[in-house]
C-alpha cells in the first residue's frame, strides 16, 4: 500500500490567537499521521477536529461579508473537510466496533476474573465479526490513503489560507460564546420536544455545534465552561449507546442468527437497551443542571421559530422527558 507523505506547510505568519493556532497546527499534524500510518487515535483525533474546526469558523463568518477572503477560504477548505470525514468514517467505525467487542470479554465490575463467561457461540461469532471488521478496515486505510494522496495537499494549503484569513478578524478576547450554544439547545428543544431511540442520534449530532462553541470559551468564561460540562456529558453518553446500536446492525447483517439467547446480537441487544437508559438519564440530569446554572438574565433561552420564551422547567421536561 502506498504511503502518502503530507508536510505540515509553513504556518501562517498572521497573528492567530495561540489557542486557534494550536489547533490548526494539531489538525495538520494528524492530517501528516493519516497519511503515512493511520492509527486509531489519528484517524478519530482528526475526523472530530475537522468537524470542531469547522463549527467554530463558522461562527466567526457572520461578521465577515459575505465574498471577504475569509468566506471564500472557509468555503473552500470546509468543501475539502466533508470529503476528508467521509473517507475517516469507515476506518474510525471500525476501530470503535472492534473496541466495544474486545470489552465484551472483560468481566463486568464487581465480578471477578474468570467470571460470568461468554458462550461458545457467542465468542466464536465475536472472532467472525471482528475478522470482518479487520477486513474492512484494511480496505477503509486504502481508500483513505488514496483521498489524501489526491486531496491532502490542498487540504493543508487551505488550512494556511484559512489561517491568514481569520487571523485579522479574531481576537484572544473574543466574547463569550455561551449565549450562542443557549440559542442552539433552545431551537432543539422546540423542534425535538421528546428523545427516544428514533432521534436521540440526530439530536446529539445537533448539539455538537453547541458543545464546540462551549468549548471556545471554557477557559476564559465560566459559564461556557459549565455548560461545556453538562453538554460534553450528554454527547458521550448518546454517542456510548448509538456505537452499540450501529455494532448491533452490523453483527445482524453479518452474523445472520437473530434470536439466539447464546448469540452475539443478543447480547448486543442488551448492551444497547442499557446504554439507551443510560443517555437518556444523563440527558436528563445534564439538561437539569444547565438550567440551574444559568444566570437570572439568560434563563429564558428564545425558540428561533416561534419567538417564544422556553422556561427553564420546560427544558428539561421537554428535550429528556
């Protein structure tokens, strides 16, 4: 397999804030990694900081005109990035799949080693799914490989016009960004009222945005930090039960034996009604928490397309109930 060696480039020499050009410079080092030896922390490493960098140009861009040189580099480099995360999928799949069957191996809490053993039927489909999985993600690194080597250059030269571009519009005393995340959490709870296992996917990918602006200004706000927490919370625990969903799907389209109480997608099955509790739970409880955390002036988030004030109960009931 042919190896594609990416250099890094030569930063920008605009004034970035330090923490945006750490930031770039991470992400074009596991762009470089990526194209010479994925490994499962490069490719999920990059995958999630293409898409955080890309939820927190755009928050910059409305200020910007709308033909500004920032546009234009935002668009183009934001082009390149949907084809990057799409090639990364199916190699990070993998690595997550082949995680969650190897824990199902290790005995849970409380029992000891040696514990509660795996049927035989059960083990022998896990190693059939796993060979599978192996399969496919040799065949993922291929094509992976294969979209750097055509677009990875670019990738890293947009990213430098990226850099030169925003550097004059951004400040490392940029206002909070907590107020915006609010208004994102608001329109959720008005067009998602109710989560279940039909949507909870959808509205954690949703509220992705919102924990990435969090997240910009954690450090310098408090508010944004908290609400990073409890936001940060519910994103993982959504993203535990949709990976045990997604493993359960494919052990079914592989493996072919629905049913068997002995069998792999039965426990699956188990694992995944568990974590669909768990998210549910700590959906509620974080969503809990936000409302206790907001000051007196911001616990009235506005809904976007009715205009209407959202209470602070009603969040929680409503987005968890």
């Amino acid at each position: 397999m042919k190896r594609v060696l990416i250099s890094p480039g030569e930063a920008s020499a605009a004034p970035l804030p330090a923490e945006w050009r750490q930031r770039l410079e991470a992400w074009r080092t596991f762009l470089t990694q990526c194209g010479s030896k994925p490994s499962r922390k490069s490719v999920h490493a990059l995958r999630a900081l293409t898409l955080r960098l890309r939820v927190e140009l755009e928050h910059f861009l409305p200020e910007q005109a709308e033909n500004s040189a920032a546009a234009h580099a935002f668009q183009r480099w934001s082009k390149e990035a949907k084809k990057l995360r799409k090639a990364l999928e199916p190699v990070r799949n993998a690595d997550v799949y082949l995680a969650r069957l190897e824990s199902l191996r290790v005995p849970p809490a409380g029992v000891p080693e040696g514990g509660t053993p795996l049927s035989a039927r059960c083990t022998s489909e896990i190693e059939k799914l796993e060979e599978r999985l192996r399969r496919k993600r040799l065949a993922g690194i291929e094509k992976l490989v294969a979209v750097l080597g055509e677009h990875g250059k670019r990738l890293n030269r947009l990213s430098n016009e990226i850099e030169a571009a925003f550097a004059p519009h951004m400040s490392s005393k940029d206002p909070s960004t907590a107020q915006a995340a609010l208004e994102i959490v608001a329109e959720l709870a008005n067009e998602l009222p109710s989560l279940d296992a039909t949507n909870l996917h959808q509205y954690r990918k949703r509220l992705k945005p919102a924990l990435y602006l969090t997240e910009i200004s954690a450090a310098a706000d408090p508010l944004a930090g908290r609400l990073a927490t409890a936001f940060r919370k519910i994103h993982d625990a959504i993203g535990e039960w949709h990976d045990w969903q997604a493993l359960t799907q494919e052990a079914d389209r592989v493996l072919h034996s629905p049913g068997k109480p002995d069998g792999l997608v039965s426990l699956l099955e188990e694992r995944t009604e568990e974590a669909l509790h768990r998210a549910l739970g700590q959906c509620r409880r974080s969503v809990k928490n936000v409302g206790k955390i907001l000051p007196s002036q911001q616990k009235r988030p506005v809904v976007a397309e009715r205009g209407l004030p959202f209470e602070e109960e009603d969040l929680e009931a409503e987005i968890c109930r």
